[in-house]
C-alpha cells in the first residue's frame, strides 16, 4: 500500500480544500466558468409532472369526525401500551425506509 502524503509533495488532487476566495470565485470571465445568469435568462418556473403528484392524502373524515367528538367529550380511551406500541412501531418504519 503506497503511503499517504501530506503536504507540499502531496498530488493536486489529494490536497485538503480550504475556503473559497470570493474575489475570485466572482471576478468572472475565466476559462470554464459558467456565465452569470441574469433575471432576464433564468427560467420563469419550473415545469413539474403529473406523474409524480401523490393526489390527496387517503384520510377517512368520517372516522376522524367520530374521534374528535370521543376527544371532546372525553370518552377517547388512551392505553399507555398502545401508545408505546405504536411509537416503538413508527420507529422501526423509519429506520427500516419502508
């Protein structure tokens, strides 16, 4: 395994990055530098596909109307266990990605 090298002897692309001058990332016109880009070229919005629009979200108003009254009457029976249950449930989704 060849050694890893620090330093003024280290290659060009090994070299750790520092900050960005600003003066020169700004003074413009060099050669590959992307042209500014002005209010007037710059695209209007952007163009979005109904492919990916999810539609409303599948909520059943009937059931939540049902457990708003049980709330404000103060019949809606909360089981600690069941609330466990379903927070160790919802994080196991999460770290699972499903």
């Amino acid at each position: 395994m060849p050694p890893i090298e620090f330093g003024p002897r280290a290659p060009q692309a090994a070299r750790a990055l520092g900050a960005v001058d600003l003066r020169k990332a700004t003074s413009g016109g060099g050669a590959g530098s992307p042209a500014p880009v002005s209010a007037d070229t710059a695209p209007a919005s952007v163009a979005r596909s109904e492919a990916l629009d999810p539609g409303q979200p599948p909520v059943d108003t009937e059931r939540v109307a049902t457990i708003r009254k049980a709330i404000e009457t103060g019949n809606y029976p909360v089981i600690p266990m069941r609330v466990a249950d379903a927070m160790i449930a919802a994080g196991y989704l999460l770290r699972s990605g499903k």
